[in-house]
C-alpha cells in the first residue's frame, strides 16, 4: 500500500524546538537550523589592547582638554598657576574620555578607560618627580664634580668662600661608607634572622614581634638618634663618633629590612619547605638551603630599601657623631663626617660656593646609592644553572 503526499500539507519544525501535533493529513519534516542562525557570535572584547582609532581618541580628548582648560583658566576663571592648570586638563581629560568611551562602548569599557588612564597619570606623575630631583641635584651640583679634588680632598683649611679648587667631600664620603657599613654588618644578620623567626618558627611571641616590627618601620629618624644619643653617649659616657652613628642608622634599618624580608620569606612556596622536609632536611637546613636562595632576589631587595632609608638621615647623624671638616678613619676615634651631615652643614651657611659644594655632596650621595643597588641585585642574581 503508497500513500500520496503530493497534495498533503506539510509542517516543518526546527530540530531543538518543541514539537507540536500535526494537523491531520499533513507530513512533519525536521531541518537542522545552520550554525549562524543556532549559536550568536559576538566579537570578543579585548580591554587590554587598544585599536588605532582609540588611541588617536584618546589624544584627541587630551589636546581637546588643554585648550578647554586654557579656556577656563585664561578666560573665564581667574584661576593662574600650572598647578592649577594642570589638575584642570586632568578632570576635563578625564571627562572627555569617558563621553567618548561611552558614545561607542558600554560602562565596562568606560570604567577600564578611565582607571588606565588614571593609572597612567599617576606613573607619570611619580616618573616626573623622580627624573626633576635627579636632573635638579645634577644640574645644580655639576660645577664641583668637574674638580677632581672634590672626591679626593677633604675640607681641612678650607673657607666657605675658597673656590671649587680646594677642598672636596672624601671625608664625608669615607665616613659615610663606614657608617653604612658598619649598620650593614649589624643589621642584615638581625633582621634576616627575625624575617625567619616570625615566618619559620612562629607562634604567640613570633606575632609580638612582627606587631613591634611594623609599628617600628614608622620610626621617626629623630628617635633614632635620641635614643642612642641618650643610651651610650650620655648614659654610657661613649663619645661622639661614627660608630655611635652606625647604631643609631642600624636603629633605622634594622625594622625595615625585618619587615621587607619577612614579606620575601612569607611569599616562598611551602610545598618547597613540604618537600625538603619529606626527604629528611631538617628545619634549618630546609631554610639555609631552600627558603632563604629562593627569596635571596628579595632579601637584596629589602636590604637596599635599609640601606636607602638609612644611608640619606641626617638628625640621627647629627646627634651622635658631630661633624669633621677632615679625614676620620677610625669610627671609634671622636667625630666623623658623613655626606647628610655634609650637606646639611653647607646649606646652612648660606655661602653660593658651599651650596653648590652641597649639591655636588647630594649628586655623590644619589650615585653611591645607585652603585649599592647594582651591587645587591647582581649578588642576588641565580648563578648559572639554578632556575
């Protein structure tokens, strides 16, 4: 038995619809629907990347912004001064970004225009500061580092109104090595030594401790000194000298390196601790041989942050060593210069050839730090082979 479909009604229904009863009579075909019609594509959104023609809004929106912020502040507000004018070509930038973000785009890519681009000001901002005190010191301190005596001469003899011939820093710059290195000496072993307490031992004491450790980091300079000035100079009888300075710098640096280190240490995976100890290490040589290498990039790190903190304080300094206008060899030998200490006595003359010999001091002091750095970085690099 056929049966005849030519003249029967027919119903086409979608595959993934619900299907309905056919009329009577009538045949059901199912068609499959084609990708594009089943699945929507949508162009993928990427906020991290900017095309051409969003960059060249994004510095159409900026000179749009000086000239309406040269219109406010010129014209119609009597608003003067490049401070002001500045923070006005932010907000009405800012505004103007976020107008055109909207025009074409949703609020999510609004809000990620806006926090990059405030993010982006705010690197600038800090770069810009960064770059002006350097290039400030330099250009202000260039005339005395022409003189080759000013890194080999000491002061001895020298008046405020001698020329940039005579005389030179080398004592303060000696004698704030030595100080340096003496806090150095004293404070990379102590606070390495309590960044390891309170993150491989722990407990009650371990939590003292660390609260002591922050609320030290925030230690005023001028404590510093007091405190050592009080203890040993005048409560011990020891005389003004740069080891008195040295332990009034390692006051300042010893919570700084703690707290940084600590930090470091705390960052180290524990399954590298898990699986030393599995094959048998003991604690400490789990963390001689496995915390500390792996965290040593850090530990340099937080020791720079010491060293910068203290290499460049003057009060603490100037409580406890005195100055020298000549060469001190000897921390325990009676007063000894230093580049802060340096500085600080010069500006205050107020003689134009002292104030240039300080800012000669100041651009030393910004190398000596630099060198400091390199130094630290490169013992901290990974010898070759060690990932």
């Amino acid at each position: 038995m056929s049966i005849d479909t030519q003249d029967a009604p027919t119903t086409i229904i979608p595959t993934g619809t619900t299907a309905q009863p056919a009329p009577a009579g009538s045949t059901t075909v199912r068609t499959e629907p084609s990708s594009t019609e089943s699945i929507p594509v949508y162009q993928r959104r990427l906020l991290s990347r900017s095309t051409a023609e969003q960059k060249f809004e994004v510095v159409g929106c900026w000179v749009a912004a000086l000239a309406m912020a040269w219109l406010i502040c010129g014209r119609l507000m009597p608003w003067n001064g490049p401070i002001v004018f500045t923070i006005v070509t932010v907000v009405v930038g800012l505004l103007l970004i976020a107008v055109i973000t909207a025009i074409d785009s949703g609020w999510p890519e609004v809000a990620d225009r806006i926090v990059t681009t405030v993010i982006n000001l705010a690197a600038l901002l800090v770069g810009v500061a960064l770059v002006s005190t350097v290039l400030f010191i330099f250009a202000r301190g260039w005339k005395p580092l022409m003189h080759l005596n000013t890194f080999f001469d000491d002061m001895a003899g020298v008046g405020p109104r001698d020329p940039l011939t005579k005389g030179g820093v080398a004592h303060a710059i000696v004698g704030s090595l030595i100080q340096v290195g003496i806090a150095i000496i004293i404070t990379i072993p102590l606070g390495i030594g309590t960044a390891v307490y309170m993150t491989e031992v722990g407990g009650k004491f371990a939590r003292i401790v660390r609260t002591v450790v922050e609320a030290m980091t925030a230690l005023p300079s001028i404590v510093a000194g007091l405190f050592i000035y009080t203890t040993l100079i005048v409560g011990l009888g020891v005389p003004r000298s740069g080891l008195a300075a040295a332990l009034a710098l390692g006051v300042m640096m010893l919570p700084i390196i703690a707290r940084a280190a600590d930090v470091v240490l705390r960052v180290v995976p524990s399954n590298l601790r898990e699986a030393s100890l599995a094959l048998g290490a003991s604690r400490w040589s789990t963390v001689w041989h496995i915390v500390l290498p792996t965290a040593r990039p850090g530990l340099a790190t937080a020791v720079i942050l010491g060293v910068a903190r203290g290499i460049g304080e003057t009060s603490p300094v100037l409580l406890t060593s005195g100055a020298a206008s000549f060469m001190v060899v000897n921390p325990a030998d009676g007063v000894m210069n230093s580049l802060p200490l340096f500085i600080f006595s010069t500006v205050r003359s107020g003689e134009p050839i002292f104030i240039e010999r300080a800012y000669g001091a100041a651009a030393i002091l910004l190398g000596i730090v630099l060198i400091l750095f390199i130094m630290a970085r490169l013992l901290a690099r990974p010898r070759k082979g060690i990932r």
